[in-house]
C-alpha cells in the first residue's frame, strides 16, 4: 500500500489559516457583514444588565408597576432583537461557505488530475478521500463559527470587562484575577492539541484506505477467508483513532476544567465582596445585580475559548494537510527548445543514420552476448527525423529512487516507423510497462527524447500528445458509467465509432447487457468479466481512431478463440496505426510486424519473430515459456 509522505515541519496556525484566504476573499462581504451582525447583537445582549440595573435602582425600589413592565419590555425587544440577528447572521453565511468549500473540492479534483502518476503511487487514496470530505467539512465549519466568534467573543469579553469596571473597578478587578491562568493554559493547549488533531485526521485517512481496499477487494477477502484478519486491521487502526480521539477529549477536558472553573471561582468572589459593598451602602442593589448579569453574560463568551481554539487546530491541521496536496508539483507542460537531457552515462555515441535499428531494414541484432548487442546499440543513432515513434537515447528512473540506483530503463535506442506495429518482448521487470508509460508522458524521461513523427513530446501539450495517442492498459479500468460511456472516453464522435470500436475488440456482449451499451458497468466494472473488461478497454483504445497506439499485453484476459477473433479485427487497425504492443505470447507477438526484445532495461535485439526465435537464445526461451531459461538471462 502506498504511504502517505510525512507532514511538513508545524507552524502557527494563524499562519496556516492565512492561506485560506484566495478562497474567502470573493465572498468576505458576507462573512464581515456576519461578524459585524454577530458584535451587534453580542453587545445588545450586554445592555440586557443595564436595563436590569435601571430597573432594580428605579421602578422595583419605587414599587412602580408601571416601570417595571416598561422594562420587561425593553427586555423582551432586546432578547428578541438579539435573536433575529443571530438567524440573520447564519443565513448570511450559510450560502457562500458552501460556495467556498465546493471551489476547494473542485480545485483539489481538478489539481489531482494534474498530478504525475508517481504521486498518485505515492500517496494511499484513502488519504486523498479523507482531504477532499472530512478536511473540507471542518474548514466550513471553522469558516461559519470559530472564525467568526473568536473576533465576537473577544470584542464581547473586552467590552464586557469595560462595563464591568465601569460599575465598579474592585469588583472588575477580582474578575480580572484568572485571565492570566486562563491564557498560559490556552498556549499550552494550543501546542498539544495541533499535534493531536493532526495524528486523528491522518489516521481518519489510514482508516479510510483500509475500508476503500476493503470494499474494492471483496472478491480476494471472501475468496481467502481473509475476513477475521481484515477485521482485525480494521480494528487495530479503529482503536489507534479512538486512542487518538480519547486523548483529544482529554486536553479539551483539562482546558474546560481550567476556563470554566477559575471564571466561577472568581464571579463567586465578587459575589461575595459585592454583597458585602451593598450591605455596607457603599453599592447599589441594581449596580451589583447588573455587575453579575455582565459576568454571567460573559460566561458563555469564556467558556466557548476551549473548544473554539480546538476547532481552530482542526480547522489549521485540515487546511495544512489540504495544501500538502495543492502544493505538488503537477506534471510539467510543454518544455520547449527539444534540447535533451544529458545522457545518465555520459555523451552519446556518433550518430550512424542507416543503422539497421533504426531504418528497420537488414539483419537483426543477434544475441551474440549482451555486452557486444548493448554497444551496438549504444552507437547506433537516429537521423535528425524519423517518421513514427522514437525513442532516443532513453533512460529513466523513478523520482524518488536511490540516487544512485541503477535506471530501470538504460539508453534506449528504438524506432516504430509509421504505420508499423512493434512487440515490445521481455522477462518480468525488464521494463515493458514503465517504457509504455513514457510514451503519454505517464512519467518523464530522465534523460533523452522520444518523438512523434519527428516532434519531440515535451514540445507538445499533453492535450495534443494524448489526442494523438491511445492507450490499453494490461489490468483495464472501467469508470462507473454506462459500456458506451466508458468506450467513448477514448474519443470518437457517437453511435458509429462506437459500434466499430466494439466490433474491432470483439466487445459485441455489450450489445445483450440489459440495457445494451446504455448498461451501467457499477464500480471497476467489476460486474464484467476480466475478459469484458480487458475488450471494452481495448474498444477504447481504438475508438479515437489514433495516430499511434500503445498496448500493454492487451489480451491476456482473453480465451484462445477470443483471442483469436480479437487479433483477427486489431489486424485492420493496426494497418493503418503505428503501433508499440507489449506481449507475452507468440499469438500477440505476430500481430507486430517486428519485434524487439527488452532485457535488463536495455534494449538488445530487434528483428521479426521467426527472426529473433532462431538467432537469439534469450528470446526463443521467453517465446517458449521455460521458466528456468528466463531466469537464467534474468541473471
């Protein structure tokens, strides 16, 4: 399973959350109009003891009915404006966070199509699954409160402590004790709890991967009974998340305690020096009533900075993790000037322009010792153009290998001219596929250049390459969608390509499904055989009608007859396409009209089948099957 890279070095969440920003700023209107609205009726709520005061000082101590309804009244209308602004602001919000989170969504989507494919190797998709839901649903939800009420609670706590000293400043005093204590334990709790709200979403994200592999895999779990040892996985992340969530509630628990507490403790203190002012007539009855209404009002404000800051490290882990992604690279565009990369080994060998290789024409590489077939080809080297696909001078290694490991593929030398098919023919991990990959710009050559009818293909935009090349890969991946649907992803205009593409790859069982090519496929089209699969995704492959077509052991999935009807059709194709086919067996290779012969990342013979079976040991023992030959040239 791939591993998730480990998160950068930590720093201040406010830092972090800045970078937000690009996304709130086309609707701060709203959401500063909201935090004004909120201040607004934040403060009516603290005239609420004023009027408490005026009433207790003035219509209850003249026993005057009529006051004191006047002043139920005044209390009812602030209570009730206090109300309708609170629904106003959360309306206000409501709509355009959503907009924000949906635009982080579809920029995070769109971003992952851009990434190469060694990140996606990298990176458990479960991981992915967790930034684009769980982190986004935390970053509205810090958008539409915390955000909004650490400015309200702190302009309400700062305005209060001002009434409040108004009223009386010994009292606002003994009030003030705590705030000290109260802000050691906010940093300390800050610290710890960024480190424990990052450890719970990335366990979200393992927890994720493992239920996505799960699901994906049932077939493998129920064929193998693996159920009990799955189960257990399950279990082991689940309780390491529940750990992780238990010691989250704990620092909240400890911070709670703290807040809440020491602010008790003193409003108890004033309590008692205030009663004892009044006793003594040194302080009116309204004054200390309307001193605690303040304080008491201020509860709410205090007690809310625990989890208001905790939603804030979540809401800094979430935003850190979802720029860990929008921070990759993405796949280099077009690089212009087709000046190459210096060789992996050094500066290549004068160029020979009617080499056999290259021209296609004379006696085949022999295997006359792979030394002596490697420095051939190492001399051998294009004319300046060359029709159909070339691979010059090739060597690639993947980006996070050792630097000095050895390149899975070394100085390849090879040219498909235009309108030829060519079998590409090696043991296990010799190459075949990451070769393939280069030809979309699946991965970047490390060094040397493979043209297109003369154009280099990092001259050219990744549209324009892919347009021109298509693609079957040797496991087939179908989309949940429609047979037709998945087919027409490869190109084509409608009804006609599509039945031609179906026909080439003998794929006419979609034509019976139940809906015939409207059919929904489900999930990996795994609904399908493997063989299905394996026809609709060459259907794909052909459908476009490409310039050049690259096929990775295209029918391995498929029985003899099949097979054989397939071969039969993609011979039409193939006339008019040129064509790079990996195969592994001789039906596929006689699709090809030459073959070439791939061993430890070099190529070492090029030639026709009957050709190679006769001249090169190597390749008639891959052709035969003998296991113990292959590994012996493995060696």
């Amino acid at each position: 399973m791939p591993t998730t890279p480990p998160p950068p070095e930590p720093r201040s969440a406010v830092r972090t959350l800045l970078r937000l920003w690009p996304y709130v700023r086309p609707v701060r209107a709203r959401l500063f109009t909201a935090a004004f609205i909120a201040i607004l009726a934040s403060c009516i709520g603290l005239v609420i003891p004023l009027v408490l005061k005026w009433m207790v000082d003035g219509p209850i101590a003249d026993r005057d009915p009529a006051g004191v309804w006047l002043g139920a009244l005044y209390l009812l209308l602030l209570g009730l404006a206090e109300a309708l602004l609170f629904g106003f602001r959360r309306w206000l919000v409501a709509r355009p966070l959503s907009h924000v989170e949906a635009e982080m969504r579809a920029d995070l989507y769109r971003h992952l199509q851009r990434l190469p494919v060694a990140f996606h190797d990298r990176w458990p998709s479960g991981q992915l699954l967790s930034r684009a839901t769980t982190d986004l649903m935390l970053l509205r939800m810090f958008l539409a409160f915390p955000l909004t009420f650490l400015l309200v609670n702190g302009v309400t706590i700062l305005v209060g402590v001002i009434i409040m000293l108004v009223q009386d400043w010994t009292l606002g005093l003994v009030i003030l004790i705590p705030a000290v204590p109260v802000l050691i334990t906010c940093v300390v709790f800050e610290k710890r709890y960024s480190g424990a709200a990052r450890r719970a979403q990335d366990q979200v994200g393992d927890l994720t991967t493992v239920v996505e592999e799960s699901v994906l895999g049932i077939r493998i779990i129920k064929g193998f009974g693996r159920h009990r040892s799955q189960a257990r996985a399950f279990r082991e992340l689940s309780g390491r998340l529940r750990g992780t969530e238990l010691h989250k509630a704990r620092l909240l628990a400890t911070i709670l305690g703290v807040i809440v507490t020491l602010p008790e403790l003193a409003i108890g203190a004033a309590l008692v020096l205030g009663a004892v002012q009044v006793a003594d007539g040194s302080l009116s009855a309204g004054t200390l009533v309307a001193f605690l209404s303040t304080a008491l009002a201020l509860r709410w404000p205090v007690d809310s900075i625990g989890f208001l800051l905790a939603m804030s490290q979540e809401a800094a882990t979430a935003t850190e993790r979802y720029f860990e992604v929008m921070d990759a690279e993405p796949e280099s565009g077009v690089r212009g000037g087709g000046v190459r990369s210096p060789g992996l080994r050094g500066a290549a060998a004068p160029t020979l322009p009617h080499s056999p290789l290259r021209s296609g024409g004379g006696t085949p590489i022999a295997h006359g010792g792979t030394s002596q077939a490697v420095q051939a080809l190492g001399e051998a080297r294009l004319p300046a153009v060359a029709e159909g696909l070339v691979f010059e001078d090739v060597s690639f290694r993947y980006p996070d290998a050792p630097p000095d490991s050895l390149p899975v593929l070394d100085r390849i030398d090879l040219h498909v001219r235009r309108g030829e098919s060519l079998a590409l023919v090696g043991a296990t991990g010799s190459g075949k596929t990451t070769l393939t990959a280069l030809v979309p710009r699946l991965h970047e050559v490390t060094s040397g250049r493979i043209t297109l009818d003369g154009k280099d293909i990092t001259e050219m935009s990744r549209e324009e390459l892919r347009s021109r090349v298509a693609v079957a890969f040797e496991e087939p991946t179908l989309f949940s969608a429609s047979v037709g649907e998945n087919v027409l992803m490869g190109g084509g205009a409608g009804a006609d390509d599509l039945g031609r593409a179906l026909a080439v790859a003998q794929a006419d069982f979609a034509h019976a499904l139940p809906q015939g090519v409207d059919t929904q496929v489900g999930e990996q089209g795994l609904s399908l055989s493997g063989g299905q699969r394996q026809r609709l995704a060459l259907a794909r492959a052909v459908v476009g009608r490409p310039d050049f077509l690259v096929l990775d052991d295209p029918l391995s999935a498929l029985d003899v007859h099949t097979e054989a009807a397939v071969e039969a059709a993609l011979r039409r194709v193939l006339a008019d396409t040129t064509a790079l086919i990996v195969a592994h067996r001789p039906s596929t290779v006689l699709l090809a009209d030459r073959v070439a012969l791939l061993s430890g990342g070099r190529i070492t013979a090029v030639g026709t089948h009957h050709e190679l079976l006769r001249s090169n040991p190597e390749y008639a023992h891959l052709m035969s099957g003998d296991p113990a030959g292959e590994q012996e040239y493995q060696r």
